[in-house]
C-alpha cells in the first residue's frame, strides 16, 4: 500500500472513535445492540459510498476495495473503544456502595499511593489511591480511588507509601446543574468508580524508606527552583518546564494565565519537547547520528517520565522519535504523516484519549503550525524572521483551536494574540533556563538553584504582563456555548481554505462566515428568551432569569457556587453583564460569592433588604416594586416575589412562616421556592402554590406527602438536580429519572 492508502486507514480509525461520541458512549455505560447496529451500519453505508463515488474523482488515489475496508476499520475502532472502557471489578471498591444501597458511608481503607499529592481550590491534598483491603470488614477489594485528606498530612505522602485512610467513601454523581464539570466521567474515564474524603490517615509502622522514583527527581528539581526563586516564582518555572500537572502551582497564577491565553504555557506539551529535543540534537552534533538518535531518545524517555504520561507530551515525544528516526536514516520529515502517525500510534496505545482535550488542543495547535504558520510567514516577510515567527506562531495555533475552545468554554480570550506575541520571547528564555537548571538540579541541586535565580526578574515581568491584562476591562468575553455542528461545519469550511485555491482566494469571506456563524445562532436564541433557572445548591436557592438581553441574578451562594457554578452558567449563555443582582439571604459565605461575581461580571444594579460589606447597594424595602424589563420583584416580609409573565414566584428564606405575616401574598398561581425544611399545614394552605421547588440535598418524607395531598407538583434539587422553566418548555429537570430512583434516599 502506498502513503495514501495508510491516510485514508489511519483517519478511517480515528472517525471510528469518533462515531462514539454521537451517541455518548464516551461514558462508562454500555451501548444496547441496538445503538451497535446503529453505528456499524451508518459506518459502513459511508464507506460504500465513498467506495463508489471517490474513485470516480480521485482517479490516482485507492481503489475501492480500499474503501470498503476503512469502513471496516472504523466499525472495528468502535468496538475497541467500548473494549477499552473502564469498568468496575467484581471487587472494586465501588462496590461497598453498591451493595450497601447508598451514596455514601464511613470506611476506612488499606492501600497503595499512587501519585504525588496536589493542593485543590478547597485546601485539601488531592492523590490517586491503589485500594487493597477494606478494614470494617477486613475484606480484600480492587480498584482506584479519588482520595482527598487534610492540608496537614502533604509532606508524608509519596507514590508507592502504604497507609489506611478512614473517611467518607461516596459514589460520584452527574452534573447536577447545566454545564458543570462531569466529576462522575472524570473519574471513569481514570479508572475510578468512588471517591473518598479521607478524615485520618494511619502510616504502616516499620515502613522503609520510599523507594525511587522519578518523583524524587521531580521533586529535587521543583526544590532547587524554588529556593532561590521563591515559592510563586519557581513554582511558575518548574511548572513551564514539567507542566502544571505535575507541579502544585497556585490557583491565582494558574487561573490568571488561562484567563489571559496562557493556559498551554502551563503545559508540558510540543514546545517543550522541540526546544529540548533541539538542545540535544545541537550539544551531540559532534556525534555520529546513531549516538544522536541514543541522546535525543533517553532524553525523551526521561522527560516523559517526569512529565507523566500526558496527550500532548506523548505526541510531541511520537513525533520527536520520528524526527530522530530521520536524522538517522537522512531522510526530509513529513510534518502532516508524522502528526497522523503519532496520533494513531497514541489512540491503539488509549483510544480514550481521542475525548481528552488536552490531546485535542495539542494535535489541533500542531496541526495549525504545520498548514497555517508557513503562509502566514511568508505574508510577515517584511518583517525580521524572529518577530514574524513569533507573530505568526500563536495566531496559527490560536486559529484551529479557537472553534474547540469556544465550544468548550464558551470564553474568549480578548487579548490572548496580542499577550502571546509579547510573552513569546519571555516564554522562550525562561523556559529554556528552567531546563538548564532542571539538569544541573539533578546534578547538583545548589547549581540548579543558582540558575534559576537568573530568571527571577524575567518570571517576574511574565507575571506583571500576564496580570496586566488580565485586569484590563474586557479581558474575557463570554460569546456563549459553540454547539457541535456548527463546530464540526467551522472546522470544514477551514479545511477547505487549506486545500482549496477557490476557497483560499475567498478567505475573508469565510471569516465573516465564520463570525456570523458563532454570534447570530445565539443572538437568536435570545429574541423570545425567558427562562428561569433554579440551582442545585447545598445553601440558600440561587436563581437566574433571562429575558432577551436582560439578567437577574438571585443570591450568589458561597464562592465555591459562584466559582463552579453561577459564572460557568453565564458564560455558557454568552452574558458579560448582570443587569440587578439580588441579596435575600443571611449567609455568611454570600459575600465571597458576590466578590467572586463582580470580579467577572460588572453588575449595574445591586439590591438587597439588608447590609453588605465592600459591595455598593440598594435597599430593598418592603412592599416596593422593581421592574427589570417585564419582571417584577417585591420583598414582603420574609419572602421575595417576582412576577414573571402570568406566574407568581415566591422565594421563602426560612423554615417556617408564620401565616400572619403573609396576607399578601397571593394565593393561587404561585411557584413556591424554599429551602427544603419542614413546611406548616397552615402556611402551604394559606398560599397554595401549584409548583414546589425545594433547593436542599434532602428533603423529608412527611413534606413531600404533604405536598402530594394537596396536589402541588413537585420538584427537588436533590433528586431532579437544576430545574429550569422556559415560556415554551414549562419545567425541566437535570437529572434522568432512572438516575433519579437510584439516588432517592
């Protein structure tokens, strides 16, 4: 077979992993018989087509038989992608839940560590745990866990530590609220079914000394930079040299590069890989190419292993060896069959990396430099080679990964080319002094720490520049979720820019395509928009209504909410503004929350019936009347009223009402929202509200029977998750019904 051919098996293996994601197999579950036939017949209908109709124009290219047996070969990678899925072991610590019926329980665990531990946003160590034994009922068992344990038990933990923790095993669950991050798929797709909130840890007595690693090595490096650095500092340098994943950065510089377009400068990815393999190549020029290729390939071994196994590192250490592979052989690189050759290598190694995004982004940003940088270039010659590369770099990259972001994170980096030009030449110098004082760290760590020093000053100004415009008004734009098909029809209207002269001589009509295709979708969902959406929330109820343009924002919940939930929301909706923001409630961790807010979204009007500290408001008085649009908010004692369209919303703060104090409230038409607690008799009778909404993780049997007489409609956030109502839709949950009766307490 000749290189066509093996393009078109390798991308017939790729789509075969793909057609996995159109009906979400990407999860744990298995496909019915029926969903198989499905695919494999949609699969191989595509391949007679294209059996019969691609001969006829690509009269040189392979012949049909070719066709028929890519069809094939995608109808096969499907089944070793389900193949390949995790599942729990008839063992698995998961298991426990399972047969014991609940969401969670107090166990306590004898196992294995398997990673380094890493600080998470709430100020707990985070590591992944071999399970071996379960301690209550000293029963052996299988599997992976998602272990989190006390800030103060770091400095003990290391890979291959033997130790029990006793804590809380729990079952993730799905999203609970639109657009919040899969924990449940997170975990499978690691091989975890159950996580454990460690409260105790007990070490094996007798242990010996922790065997080597390379996390030694990784930590003598990381140890070395920071002395002479400081911690902020040499933990930004060890993380651009051994990626953020393997490097316990604080959360503050993190958020601030990804806020700014920086994020791939905290991953170890192609960059890296390029600037050392080069280093290598260049140090042993003296050498024989058969000694070249020995240098440059322990080089890559040893990097790979302190990076971790990662998408992007992987790629770039694929293609590398490819590289390597030529200087021996003196043969010219194909730069696309080599991104193709590394990419297929990797997916037979892990079909599931094809939903990782860390290995979307890197194969897409490679893909750009390959068939986008040269052109551009060659359009910058006026400039000096230096400046027009480092031009051209991040506007090629930025170009192919643009669509997948936004669909993604619906954010746009305003200022990330501009940022990116400014910082490359920053970029490239301290990342290529952090690899010199990693190598002399591991010689000599005082010698790695005395070369680190040197980019103290150069670090520093990264990190003022990066700071600087990420507090610039505008620094981030919520444009709005990119749905999959309009994506999927960007990324085709690109790939016919590159291979087509017609189109390429109209690329500026694309781009204004392009432009239309992403804001007139969403510009259009908003003309006849009104919905209210109810957040599955641990405190007080948070809601947000949308009509058209305009935003109302009902409490903020604590920071974790606003963080996690409340701003992912927006931007999935493309809102950069809060038109009235609503303080009623009492809780103490609101005005995290609030800050969290501002600091994103400006929030022209703010009301609330009591005082709040740092923030600018304005009270909201009993018994007054405020329009937003054509919503209307009134407090009434201890309640909260908003008229939306022909409904009546009342949002009650506390427990028990006393029917005294509601007399004016109205008595029919109403949606009631509450906290969960107990409600009188007397108070539900006075009010009669058709829908119930109770925003609580539980939610006891005698109120929900009192609600079922009456016949008021239920729904519970922690059994239905979010609830949303829209003017066309009425309501509608987050959470299937089958998840529903599993998780019922």
């Amino acid at each position: 077979m000749n290189r066509d051919s093996w393009t078109v098996l390798c991308l017939a293996y790729a789509i075969g992993l793909l057609s996995t994601g159109v009906l979400e197999f990407s999860n744990p579950n298995n496909p019915s018989w029926q969903q198989w036939i499905v695919v494999a017949v949609g699969l191989g209908f595509l391949s007679i087509v294209a059996a019969i109709s691609i001969p006829r124009f690509w009269r040189r290219g392979p012949r049909w038989q070719l066709w028929l047996a890519a069809g094939l070969v995608a109808i096969l990678a499907f089944a070793y992608f389900q193949f390949r899925i995790p599942q729990p072991g008839s063992n698995d610590i998961s298991r426990v839940l399972e047969k014991g019926n609940s969401q969670s329980q107090i166990v306590t665990v004898e196992g294995k560590i398997l990673t380094q531990g890493r600080l998470t946003s709430n100020q707990r160590v985070q590591f992944w745990f071999e399970a071996k034994k379960l301690e209550n009922t000293n029963k052996h068992v299988t599997g992976k866990l998602y272990v989190t344990v006390p800030l103060s038990e770091d400095n003990s933990l290391y890979p291959g530590r033997q130790l029990s923790v006793t804590g809380i095993l729990y079952q993730p669950r799905s999203p609970v609220n639109p657009g919040a991050f899969d924990f449940k798929t997170y975990l499978a797709r690691q091989g975890a079914f159950a996580g454990l909130k460690g409260q105790q840890i007990r070490f094996k007595e007798g242990e010996k000394a922790p065997p080597w690693g390379l996390w030694q090595l990784r930590q003598r490096i990381i140890n070395a930079q920071i002395r002479w650095l400081g911690n902020r500092e040499g933990l930004l340098v060890s993380s651009m040299v051994l990626g953020q994943r393997t490097v316990d950065l604080p959360h503050n510089i993190r958020d601030s590069f990804i806020k700014a377009g920086l994020a791939h400068v905290l991953a170890a990815s192609g960059f890296q890989v390029s600037l050392l393999l080069g280093a290598v190549i260049r140090l042993t020029k003296e050498f024989s190419p058969r000694k070249q290729f020995i240098s440059g390939l322990c080089t890559l071994g040893v990097y790979v292993g302190l990076t971790g196994i990662q998408p992007s590192v992987m790629r770039a250490a694929v293609m590398g060896i490819g590289a390597l592979i030529a200087l021996v052989a003196d043969r010219k690189v194909r730069q696309l069959g080599s991104l193709l050759l590394a990419g297929t290598i990797l997916l037979l190694f892990n079909p599931l990396w094809i939903w990782d995004l860390g290995f979307q982004l890197s194969f897409l940003a490679t893909f750009g430099l390959i068939v986008t940088m040269p052109a551009l270039e060659k359009r910058l010659d006026w400039l000096p080679p230096a400046i027009a590369t480092f031009i051209a770099l991040p506007l090629a990259a930025s170009l192919w990964t643009f669509p997948l972001l936004l669909h993604v994170f619906s954010v746009v980096a305003t200022y990330s080319i501009p940022v990116n030009i400014l910082t490359a030449p920053l970029v490239t110098v301290i990342s290529l002094g952090g690899m010199v004082s990693a190598t002399a760290a591991v010689i000599y760590p005082l010698a790695g720490s005395a070369i680190a020093g040197i980019l103290y000053y150069p670090t520093q100004l990264l990190i003022q520049i990066v700071q600087f415009f990420t507090t610039l008004p505008g620094s981030s734009l919520a444009v709005g979720q990119l749905s999959l098909s309009l994506m999927l029809l960007i990324y085709g209207l690109m790939v016919l820019v590159w291979l087509s002269r017609w189109w390429q001589s109209r690329r500026w009509l694309v781009g204004v395509l392009v432009i239309i295709l992403i804001v007139v979708p969403i510009r259009y969902n908003r003309l006849n928009l009104l919905q209210v959406s109810v957040f599955a929330t641990k405190q007080e109820p948070v809601l947000i209504i949308q009509e058209q343009e305009k935003v109302i924002l009902i409490n903020s919940g604590d920071l974790s909410t606003a963080k996690y939930t409340i701003i992912p929301f927006l931007n999935r909706q493309g809102i950069n503004q809060i038109d009235c923001a609503v303080d009623f409630t009492s809780g103490v961790n609101r005005i995290d929350g609030w800050s969290e807010i501002e600091k994103t979204l400006p929030i022209k009007r703010f009301l609330s019936d009591r005082p709040i500290p740092q923030i600018k408001y304005q009270l909201l008085s009993v018994g007054n009347k405020i329009s937003i649009g054509s919503i209307e908010i009134q407090s009434i004692n201890n309640a909260l009223q908003l008229q939306i369209q022909k409904q009546t919303w009342l949002l009650v703060t506390e427990s028990q009402v006393n029917p005294t104090n509601l007399t004016m409230l109205p008595k029919t038409g109403s949606v009631l929202l509450w906290s969960g607690k107990s409600l009188g008799k007397e108070w539900l009778d006075l009010v009669k509200p058709e829908v119930a909404i109770a925003v609580s993780p539980t939610l006891s049997q005698q109120t929900r029977q009192q609600l079922q007489q009456r016949g008021i409609q239920l729904y519970w956030t922690g059994r239905d998750g979010a609830i949303q109502w829209r003017r066309e839709g009425g309501f509608q949950k987050t959470i299937e019904t089958q998840e529903q009766e599993a998780n019922l307490p």
